[in-house]
C-alpha cells in the first residue's frame, strides 16, 4: 500500500480563501483575448468567466457527438479553433444557449 501524497498547504488556504468569498461570475472582456478570470489587486476580488471554457467543452463533446470517428487530438484542435474564430460576444451568447438548454444532473456519470 502506497503513502498518500501529502497536501500542497497552499491548497488548504486556497479553499479557506474561496469559502471566505468575494468572489464573481461574468463576463470578462479584453480585446483579442478570452480572459477565463481576473483578480483585481486593490480589493482582492475575484472574477471569473465561465463563458470560454464552457462553450470549448460544449464545441468539444459536440464534435465528438457529429463526428465519432474524429481522433481525440483532432477533436481539441477543431474546437479550439472554432472558439479563436468567435467574437466575446458570441461567445456570450452561445453560452446563455448552453446554459438555457442544458439539464443540470445532480449525480456524478461513473465512466
């Protein structure tokens, strides 16, 4: 039986920090850029964009759904292109579809 790996100590604090608060989900705009989050240094608060990563998982699976036989590789670099092709607005909006037609699951798939 092997030894459990310790835990980083920065992990503990990290989850103390996150449950303490201050922080936010929206929509971060920088031109030419997709910006996953941002801290603003003055007063600590955190925000974070949802939206990007979110329709690359969707472009994502939903290749796999269109194109089965396509390699996982394959599959990655089709979508992270189709999302480096689509404005922050766009994104906006394709990620207010996915929230607005995706079911919430409660339990965990065990795959």
């Amino acid at each position: 039986m092997s030894k459990p790996t310790p835990r980083d100590p920065l992990l503990i604090e990290l989850i103390a920090a996150i449950g303490a608060g201050r922080i936010d989900f929206g929509a971060i705009h920088e031109r030419g850029h997709f910006v996953y989050g941002w801290c603003d240094e003055k007063n600590g608060r955190v925000r974070f964009n949802p939206a990007p990563h979110a329709v690359l998982i969707c472009l994502h699976e939903m290749i796999h759904r269109m194109r089965p036989a396509w390699t996982e590789r394959g599959v990655s670099s089709r979508a992270t292109r189709l999302l480096s092709q689509m404005s922050d607005q766009e994104v906006d909006r394709l990620y207010e579809v996915i929230l607005s037609t995706a079911r919430v699951r409660k339990r965990a798939d065990i795959l």
